[in-house]
C-alpha cells in the first residue's frame, strides 16, 4: 500500500479528478479525489498547500472525445501555457509557459519534459516529444516558472507525464479514429496485474495527408511499462517506448502575400527541395522506488536513449544552389543518463529534506549533404561529432513552521559540457573545441492555508538555459564548429498567488520574470537559425483558472492568462548599423489568451463546447509583422456517448474543429527570413471514431 500511494501521486491543481484505470468502464463522470499530493516539485506534498504555481490534467483531458494527436488538446487549458499547434508534423508543437519555450522554432525549447520520470529533455536543453503517446498517458503535472533549482539545465517550467500502475486483472481498449484530411489514429492498449506484477502495452499508428501541401506524416508508437512490487517496500518500474516515423514533410511558413492567397499552401523552397524527416527512436528506462514506514524514501532511475534522423532541408548549403538543391541533414544520437533522489522526514515530520543528483551523456554524429529535391548527393559540407554532458546535484528542505505555515528552500549547481570534433577537414581548418557552461540556481517559497479550502503561496526562483548544439553550430558565416560567442541565458521569477478547493476550485497568480543574457535569434534563413546573446527582457503576467463541477450534470472550466513580455535592453545589429529595440514585444507570445470548456452530462451523453481566443502577437524582434488576434475565438464542439453491457463499455465519439470555419493563423515562425512567418491552421474539420474497452 505504501508504494501504491507512492507511485500513483499525483498533483491536483486546478482539475482534480480521478485516473481513468480507477473508474468502472461504464463511467464517464469525474468525481473529486479527497486528497491529492504533488510530486512534480521533488517531493511530495497536498496539492493545497504547495507553495508554487502547480497544475494537473487528468486521464479524461487526454481521452475524450479527442484526437489525442496534440498538447494543445489538453494542456491548453491550463492558465499560463500557450500550446500552440502549428500545424507542422515535422517541427512539433510550440509550448510556451511564461515566456519560455517561445523561441522555438522545431522541436520544444526552455521547458524540462518528463514521462514516468524518464528526462525528455535532452542534456544542451532540447526536448522532442518523439515518445509522448497520449494514448498511454493518464495525467501530466506542469510546473509553472523558474526551476532550475529542482530541474536544473532549461527549466524555465517542467511538464511531468505519467502513467497509472494497472490494479485490474486485465483490461484491453482499442480506440479508432478517421476525419478530414485522409487523417487516421488506431491505438490499442491491453494491461493486466497479476499478484506484485502488472503491465501495459500501447500501440499507436497516425497518419494523416496534412491541411496544408507538403504536409503529409505518418508515425507509428510502442510504449511498454512493467511494473513490480518486492518485499512490501520496493517498487521497479520499466519503460520501454519505440517510435518510427517514416515520414514527416515541412511545409514551412508562409509570407503575408501567400498566406492571403492560398492558406493551404506551403513555402515554394520547402515543396522543390522536399522538406522532411524521418525518425527512429528507442528510449529504455529503470526505476527503483522504495518509501518506507517512517517516512524515508528513495528512487532511482538509469535510462538510455537511441535516435537516427534524417532531415532533408529547404536550408541553401554553402556554394551554388540551384531551386531544387538543398541541405540533407543525418544525426545518430545516443544519450544515457541516471538520477537518484532519497529523502527524510526531520523534526518529528515537521520537516523533509530531500538530496539527488542528474546527470545525462549525450552523443551526436552530425553529417550534412548537400542534396537534390530532398535526396542527398555525393558532396558532404559538416561532418562532426558533438558531446554534451550534464551533471547537476541538488538539495531541497521543506519545513512547517506552523499547521498553517509551510516553507521551502532548494538549491542546486550545474555543469553542462559541450564538445565538438571536427571531421570534416577538406577545407584545411580544423573547427573541434570544447565550452563548460556553469550555473548555479536556487528557490525560496511558502504557502499559508487560509481555511481549509483556500491558501496563499510566494516563490523566488531562478532558472538557466544553455544554447542547444544546434544553435550552438549554426553560425552566421557558415562555418562548422561551435558559436564560441552563445553562452547560456539567465532568469529569476518573482510569483505570488490564491488557490482554493471545494464546490469552485480556483487559482490566480501574477508574476514577473527577468532574463539576461537572451538567447534571441539574430536572424534565419532559408529555415535556419542564428542565435546570440542580445538582450534583456522581461515578463510580467498574471494567471486566473477555475472549475466549477454541478453534481454530476455539467461542469465548466475557464482559463486566462496575461504575458507583457517585452525587451528590457536590445541592441541588434543590422548591417552596418545597430538598431536599439528597447521596450518592443518579445516575439511569439500573445498578451491575453482565454480557454473555456462547458460539459454536459445527459444520460449516457457527454456533450462538450471549447472555446479559444489568443490575441494579436508579434513574429519579428523589429514588431514588423504580427499575427492577427482571433476575434471572438475559434470553437470545437464534441460528443460522446457510452454504451455498456457487462464488462464491455462502447464509446462512439464525433468532434468538429474550427466549427465557424474561421480563417486563422495557429502559430509563427519566429524571426523568419524575408516575413515568411505566418503558419496558418486549417478550416472547419470534423472526425469521428469509436472506443471499445473490455475488463
């Protein structure tokens, strides 16, 4: 029972209700959970009385009546983060939590991602969401703001998957999906427990033709778990997730003109040059967990990643180029890592310490080609081997000073190493070299419960984000190598706020973020990036969420989020001269954004309206272009019914996006290259699917 409660821990916030797997099949309502705890702060505490700016989404975010193929389907209903679909299979979706994460233009920057506790996040601060199958995720805990402290490297906030540990003798559903654009989604999962052993298997297959041209992909996912309970005190957890995508095309953004021409379009350098990737990944992992009786807890994780891409690029290579030749790029990384973290009840439990360590290897070999309408020729132009090391040792006391007085204390210290072996020597110059970029981070916050469904917390935090290795070797002179100029950025976060729990469950924080040292993207071109140290910004913001569930019947939740994220100091230059874009907006993050989603429950119906406005934001550090605001917001509707017989419970589901039909840009292209920034969202389309599950 203790590693039970261990393991299945899970953060509240602002939706508090319960797994999935702990639900009969023919149950589509959501009751409250008496106690929650959160563990996405490295400890484990009531969900009211955490002293940060915590959220949660449970299994029924991620499995209604939904096409479970986004973040934004889910995460985008929680107050301070901006999930924006762009539309692009081979880029990712862009997640930005105050302010962090904005500058990404492929792949998720600034923001620590977990699964069952196994890092995302690779060691320069990249994450991919390679494994992330919504169909084997049951909630996700997000950390909003600075935690280096906790996280270390890119920690801007944390987002924690996680899976349920299967309790039922065996259980099996198989969900099928199909809607406009050729899309299909088949998952089929089965999970069984049986004495200290249970396990789940989930397999996934998406393919879709895309809104836009050049838009097709095709990805095919297994994630395994296998859990088991020794001696009454210890806990082993495996994970194992394999993921092949075949095919993922980059239409690329479009321009003002195009966009207003033909939104469905996609860039011309990207169709001639055959914009692409492909990917294949294995990643494995190993968790032992012990809590005893006392108090004392202890868990250890080892894990170890495979990745091969190959990436077919509009990107001109260096020398002559013709419409259709670009540059094919080839990595094949391997990333291993370990972390352990115990913890100690002190003071008669009015305290807890909590002592871990990080540490991650990773190896990239880096080739590039130049290549003809995406396939690569004979002519290599970077041939490179990249390593990145990452140690980070941390300590965090949590102490009641009161029943009502909680405070916390973290600290940690990072070293994260870069180097690059240059292999390519036909130009006569060898480029290898090495950078060791330190950090040292901190936090301090409290909470004071005010009542026993209310309670006031305040944090001061830090954060530190190094250049990735990409950023790291492009360089605007076309060089290989690394950027010996890019260091790391550096932020602190101020936050205070009021949550409360019972018939309305509320939250409301503000807070404020100043960075240095911004890593900023000096220009792209041609769909790459060159970055440098630029700028001063701040972000000053404020969150407002709420729930309100009416027994049973109809619930509502409703999410807004304020960001004034501008620059502070910005000199950058511009030809011969240097332009001063002090005071301008800070690209790619909307002033207001607002969700609200009302449910109905009508017998066996469950009826859903979700409705989206983000506000006008800029795409370019000058405030040139901007993408528009979305008026009265763009809507989805969906409905559900559930039809049980015995221990088999049907689901057949319809839902219809962009219901108004609304023509509208989802996401930018930060910073891209003669205004080709605009990523337009598609119009009005509907799917429909069914689920089955068995017990």
């Amino acid at each position: 029972m203790i590693l039970l409660g261990l393991a299945g821990a899970a953060a509240l916030p602002l939706y508090p209700q319960a797994p999935r797997d702990s639900m009969p099949p023919d149950s589509t309502r959501a009751p409250r959970l008496g106690t929650l705890e959160v563990r996405v702060t490295r400890g484990t505490e009531s969900a009211l009385r955490v002293p940060v700016r915590v959220a949660r989404v449970d299994s029924l975010g991620f499995r209604g009546a939904q096409l479970q193929n986004g973040l934004d389907e889910s995460l985008g209903r929680i107050p301070g983060i901006y999930a924006a679909n762009r539309f692009n299979p081979s880029l990712d979706q862009r997640l930005v939590i105050r302010g962090a994460g904005a500058r990404a233009n492929f792949g998720v920057r600034g923001l620590k991602i977990l699964i069952d506790g196994i890092p995302q996040t690779l060691p320069d601060g990249q994450s991919q969401l390679t494994n992330l199958d919504l169909g084997f995720i049951d909630r996700a805990e997000v950390l909003l703001g600075s935690a280096s402290a906790l996280y270390g490297n890119a920690a801007g906030g944390v987002i924690a998957f996680g899976s349920a540990i299967p309790t039922e003798p065996w259980s099996a559903r198989v969900r099928v999906t199909a809607g406009r654009f050729g899309t299909t989604r088949l998952s089929g999962q089965t999970s069984l427990a049986q004495g200290p052993w249970s396990a789940r298997v989930t397999l996934t297959r998406y393919q879709s033709d895309g809104s836009r041209q050049q838009s097709a992909t095709e990805n095919r996912q297994l994630s395994l778990g296998i859990n088991r309970v020794v001696g009454g005190e210890w806990l082993v957890r495996g994970r194992y997730f394999y993921a092949n995508s075949p095919q993922a095309e980059n239409p690329g953004a479009l321009t003002l003109a195009e966009l207003n021409r033909n939104p469905d379009s996609a860039a011309a350098a990207n169709i001639l040059r055959g914009a692409d990737k492909a990917v294949r990944q294995h990643q494995l992992g190993l968790t032992l967990s012990r809590a005893t009786v006392g108090g004392a807890t202890l868990e250890a994780t080892v894990f170890g990643l495979l990745r091969d891409l190959e990436n077919p690029l509009a990107t001109a290579p260096p020398g002559p180029a013709g419409a259709t030749v670009g540059t094919f790029s080839a990595i094949d990384r391997a990333v291993a890592g370990a972390r352990i973290v115990a913890g100690w009840p002190l003071g008669g439990g009015a305290g807890r310490l909590t002592v871990g360590t990080d540490a991650q290897l990773m190896r990239d070999d880096r080739e590039n080609w130049r290549a003809r309408a995406g396939v690569p020729v004979d002519t290599v132009t970077a041939d490179q081997r990249e390593t990145v090391s990452e140690l980070g040792p941390f300590a965090n006391l949590r102490w009641s000073l009161t029943d009502r007085l909680l405070v916390t204390g973290a600290g940690r210290y990072d070293r994260v190493r870069f180097r690059v072996r240059d292999r390519f020597l036909g130009d006569g110059i060898d480029q290898s070299g090495i950078r060791t970029m330190n950090a040292a981070s901190g936090s301090l916050a409290a909470s004071l419960t005010l009542g026993r469904e209310a309670a006031w917390f305040a944090s001061l935090a830090s954060a530190f984000e190094t250049p990735t290795t990409t950023e790291l070797v492009n360089q605007a002179n076309g060089t290989i190598g690394f950027n010996t100029g890019l260091g790391p950025q550096r932020s602190v976060t101020v936050e205070t706020g009021l949550r409360t729990t019972g018939p309305v469950a509320a939250t409301v924080t503000v807070f404020r973020t100043g960075v240095r040292d911004a890593l900023v993207q000096a220009r792209e071109q041609d769909g790459r990036a060159y970055f440098e140290n630029a700028a001063r910004l701040t972000v000053r913001g404020a969150e407002a969420g709420v729930e309100w569930r009416a027994s049973g019947w109809a619930s509502l939740q409703a999410s807004y989020t304020h960001s004034d994220a501008r620059f502070t100091t910005y000199r950058s230059k511009n030809g011969a001269v240097t332009d001063t874009l002090d005071g301008n907006q800070v690209p790619g993050v909307p002033r207001h954004t607002f969700r609200g989603v009302a449910e109905f429950l009508i017998g066996p119906v469950t009826l859903e309206w979700d409705q989206q406005i983000v506000s006008r934001f800029v795409t370019d550090d000058r405030n040139t272009l901007a993408v528009p605001g979305w008026e009265a917001g763009v809507t989805a509707v969906r409905a559900q019914l559930q039809v049980s017989s015995g221990r088999t419970a049907i689901r057949p589901f319809v839902a219809v996006n962009n219901l108004w039909d609304r023509r509208y840009v989802a996401a930018a292209n930060v910073n891209g290259f003669g205004g080709r920034v605009f990523e337009p969202a598609p119009g009005r389309w509907a799917f429909a699917g069914v689920e089955v599950g068995i017990r």
